[in-house]
C-alpha cells in the first residue's frame, strides 16, 4: 500500500512509503510501529511538561532529544523539528525559549497523537 498525499502531515509520506517498502508492503508492520510509538513518547512527553514546570533542563534536554530521535524515525518532521530547536537551544545554554519551545513540542506531539489515532484507528490511552 502507497501512502498517499492526504498523509503529508503531520507524517512525511515518504517515510512511511519508506517502512512499508522495508516490511515488504505489510501494513501491520507500520501499526505496531506507530502502536510502539505512542507507547515509548507517553512518559516522555509527560517528562517534557514536569521538566518544563521544574525548570529541569537537563532533564529536559534529555527528553526532547529522545522524542526528536522517535520523531525522526517515524517521519513526524513538524514534531521533529521543533523538538531539534529546543535540544540545539538547551545544548547551547539558552533557557530563554525553553518554555515556549516545549509548549510547541506538547502541542506537536498532541496533534501527532490525534493524528495517528484518527487515520491508523490505533487505540491509545492517553
């Protein structure tokens, strides 16, 4: 199955395309891939939001930098980017846009989540 263009956000079609080409074409593959996602970002993204209100930033620089990996490798590239800005600011010492970065990066990954929910009907509990 080719993933078409109405699956350009927020997932790169390509990617996808790209790990059902690996599974040789089986969808099943991709569903415990993205089940496997939404199970492995839950605790972080709860991470995120504690480190944030602790102002925890090495916690946070840790978190984000493991959703920006699990972003990438599933091809949610608006999570993904967003998650590399505040690794890179927090890997350079600025704290400044920490807070609103990781509001986005809640936002991204919350929008993420409905969207795999609602296109995949992969059950989650949130």
């Amino acid at each position: 199955m080719i993933i078409n263009n109405s699956f350009m956000n927020p997932l790169n079609k390509e990617t996808l395309n790209e790990i059902l080409e690996l599974a040789d074409g089986r969808n099943s593959v991709l569903l415990e891939l993205l089940q496997s996602f939404l199970r492995d970002t839950r605790e972080l993204s709860e991470e995120i939001t504690n480190a944030v209100h602790d102002f925890d930033w090495e916690k946070l620089q840790f978190s984000v930098h493991t959703l920006k990996g699990l972003s990438g490798t599933i091809g949610a590239n608006p999570l993904f980017e967003v998650c590399k800005l505040l690794n890179d600011d927090l890997k350079n010492g600025n704290t400044k846009t920490a807070v609103a970065l990781a509001n986005s990066v809640s936002t991204k990954y919350e929008e993420l989540v409905e969207y795999i929910k609602s296109n995949y009907q992969i059950e989650y509990e949130a």
